[in-house]
C-alpha cells in the first residue's frame, strides 16, 4: 500500500502541496498539462512558475502563479466567481470525471466555510481572494496530482496553524484565519514558530478533504520525499511542507506483503441499480476494491454479497458508508494478509496521444506494462477507432 505522508511541522497551504507533489511525479508537466485541460481558463490569465529553490536552508520546489488579472479594481471584481460559475468551468474541463467531482466537491466545502463565516448562503458567496485564477489553479493541480501519483492513501501530521493576525480582504484577523479554523474543525493542531499564518483555507481545505488519517510517520518505506516552499517564512522555521511517499507493504521474495480487512455483508433486498453508486462512492473514500457475489441466502431466496477491500485503517469508515448507503443492517470484518506485485503508473508519448500506463515490476524487472483503460478509452474515442485497434497500437509502441 502506498502511503503519502503530509508532515504539516511548518503548517500547509495550496502553493506548499503542489511544490511538494511535484517533488514525486516524474515531470513537472503533468501539471502544466492538466491545468490546460480546464478550457476556460485562458493562457493569457495566467503563468505557472515552478522552480527549485530554498527556505532557511531546505532545498524544494517553489510553485506559484503569476496572474494578469488585478491590471484594475473593476478586473478584480470581474473575477470574484460564484460556486456555480466554478462548478460550470470544471464541469466543461477536460479533466477526468474523478478530478471534476474533487475540485467541484472542494469548492463547495470552500464555500461553506465561507458562507458560515460571513453569515451568508453558499449561492451568495463570492469566494473574495480564493475564487480568483490563482487559486482555482492552486486547487485542480492538487488533485491533478494526485490523480497522477494514482491516488494513495495520506496520512497527515498534526498541522502547524501558526499565531498572531493575518491581514485579508475583511481586514485584521485573528490566525488561523476563520474560514481556515471552519475547515480544520476535527483535525489536529497546534502553533508553533514565531507569528504567522502558517496554514491558508486552501491548505485547511486539502487536509480536510485528503487526509484518511492523522499521526506519525507510517512504518514502511520512503521511495519518495522532497520539501514544497511557500512564499513567506520566518528565521526560526522554514517555510515548507514535507511530503513523503511510503510503501507501507513488507517485502517477500521481491513480492509486496501487506495488512488489508475485507468488509462484506449479505442483503437479499436491495435494488440492483443502486449498488454502482455505492462502489463509487468507496472507491472515492479510499477503497482498493469492490465488488458483488452471488449467493443463495435462506429459504433459498437468491441475494449478493458486497465486499469492499481496504487499509485496516480505513476500515471503520467504509463500513459508515456501506451501512448509510445499502439496505443491510451490518457488517463482516475480516483480516488477511496480501501479497502482490510492485507498480507504479507512468506518462508515455504514444501516435495517439499521451496515455497513462501501469507498469509492473518483480524484484526490479519489469513483467508488464498495460495502459489505463480510461486513456485507452478516450483514445479510442478521439480517434474514431475501436478500443481492439487502440490496445494493439499503443501495445506495439509501449
């Protein structure tokens, strides 16, 4: 199981995450491709700066926006968006239907906080600061991201919230700023490092809605780490996020061995239909699998078993959805150990296009390398081909 460790010793914000992902994916591009697939944003509003850099003697990555947008005072109300005008420019992107529902499910939170600070209603609110391109950017990259590390599991350190005032669109406030302390409700905190504002609403927004779980580091191991900069900072404290990648598995034989629990129970009455909208919403929250059974419960009436795989650790909140959103009226925990193969996904230039490809690995050979069905999928599409004919050509040149 791979494991994406969040240590927020420093606090976190959007700029921070990005700089700090980009540190595990094999090239900054993915994002800068990403960010182009959200057709209304023009090129002209904005430019992606991505360099490396250090804070108080940590080398990471600094990632910002330059926007062209705050030319004059009526420009700057011209881009306070609404939920719905956020909802409609993602819902049009070019992004996977997984990242859409991410960055629209994130806004919405957003504006929640922001409606339950200013006393407002969600269709009101204006979003001030972060409706504006920079951080529309800062949010759909997180998730661009993480759709490209195939979306591990994370785990989040206690967050650094700072201390002192912040100056916003509202004036003087207290830290963490409201909507930030809105956001964190449930999350573990503390302030440490001279005065500053040390985790934004945006970094509040993505531990709230990323981390699986808070505490230390997860025994495994790190195949991957780098340090994401942000803009401010202080002597006694860098400005920085940790972001490290674990493999929390064992290893048997070159073979991956890890902990997993199996939820299932047996309902008999229960429409077919609606168990696709449950498997995806366990797939959202983590789950590694899912799937149904046939079985025959008793007096011989015919009925399914669901079974969901998962982290131990996110065991008890599958089972929450399962028992809110099927008709059963409890559920079967199993333990087991697994074993399986190493993998990782890649980006491969491809005749048709650029496709995602899973590549499998044993004791460092590679045994396989098979492109992602959603990639083979939309290929197959754009091309005007059949889904036999874009397998074989992408097959030939992967």
């Amino acid at each position: 199981m791979r494991t994406l460790y969040l240590d927020c010793f420093a606090g976190i914000a959007g700029d921070m995450f990005i700089g700090a992902l980009l540190n595990l994916v094999k090239s900054p591009e993915i994002l800068r491709d990403g960010i182009r697939k959200i057709t209304a944003l023009s090129p002209d509003e904005y430019e992606i700066i991505i360099e490396r850099s250090t804070k108080n003697g940590i080398a990471g990555i600094n990632f910002d926006v330059h926007t062209h947008e705050h030319h004059h005072e009526h420009d700057h109300e011209h881009h306070h968006r609404h939920l719905a005008d956020i909802e409609a420019m993602i819902s049009g992107s070019e992004l996977s239907l997984r990242v859409k529902r991410e960055v629209i499910r994130a806004f919405s939170l957003l504006a929640e906080a922001e409606a339950h600070v200013h006393g407002t209603t969600v269709d009101e609110v204006h979003f001030h600061e972060v409706g504006a391109v920079d951080s529309i950017i800062d949010i759909a990259g997180a998730f661009i991201l993480m759709e490209a590390l195939d979306w591990p599991r994370v785990i989040c350190s206690p967050v650094n919230v700072g201390s002192g005032t912040v100056t916003c669109a509202h004036g003087v406030l207290p830290v963490p700023a409201p909507a930030a302390e809105y956001l964190l409700q449930g999350v573990p905190v503390f302030s440490k490092g001279s005065p500053m504002e040390r985790t934004t609403p945006t970094g509040a927004l993505l531990v709230k809605i990323l981390a699986d779980g808070f505490g230390d580091v997860p025994s495994g191991r790190i195949t991957a780490s780098g340090f994401g900069l942000g803009n401010n900072g202080s002597d006694d404290m860098p400005n920085a996020l940790r972001a490290l990648m674990i493999e929390t598995g064992g290893k048997v034989d070159g073979l991956v061995r890890e902990k997993l629990t199996l939820i299932e129970c047996n309902i008999d009455d229960m429409n077919p239909q609606d168990y696709e909208p449950v498997s995806e919403k366990l797939f959202m929250a983590g789950a590694l699998d899912v799937w149904t059974e046939s079985i025959f419960m008793k007096k011989g009436r015919p009925g399914i078993k669901f079974c969901c795989l998962t982290v131990p650790d996110d065991a008890v909140k599958l089972s929450g959805i399962i028992l809110t959103h099927t008709t059963t009226q409890g559920v079967r925990l199993k333990d087991y150990d697994r074993l399986r193969l190493e993998w990782h996904i890649e980006e491969a230039e491809t005749s048709l296009g650029k496709v995602h490809v899973k590549v499998t690995e044993l004791d460092g050979e590679i045994l396989r390398r098979v492109p992602e069905f959603e990639d083979v999928k939309n290929i197959a599409l754009h091309h005007n081909i059949s889904m036999y004919e874009a397998r074989i050509i992408l097959a030939r040149e992967l």
